[in-house]
C-alpha cells in the first residue's frame, strides 16, 4: 500500500504540470497575524 501511494503522489509532485489552480493550502502555510509590511521592507 505504501508503495503505490508514494509512486501516485510523487508522479504528481514532481511533473512538469503546474499544480492546479485554487487548490487547498497546508494549514502550516497559511499566513495569519498581521505583517508590519514598512518593517520587513527594510529589513
């Protein structure tokens, strides 16, 4: 079973074809505090 769900996803991962449009976002990732954006410019 492992090994047919690594062959699936890494087929998918590592393509040439761009990941769909408006596709879910990792929970890790999502950005949500606010951003002192002068700050980070000079930074």
């Amino acid at each position: 079973m492992k090994f047919i769900m690594k062959a699936f996803v890494k087929n998918i991962i590592v393509s040439e074809k761009p990941y769909k449009r408006n596709s879910q976002t990792a929970p890790s990732f999502v950005v949500t505090d606010e951003k002192k954006i002068e700050k980070e410019k000079i930074a």
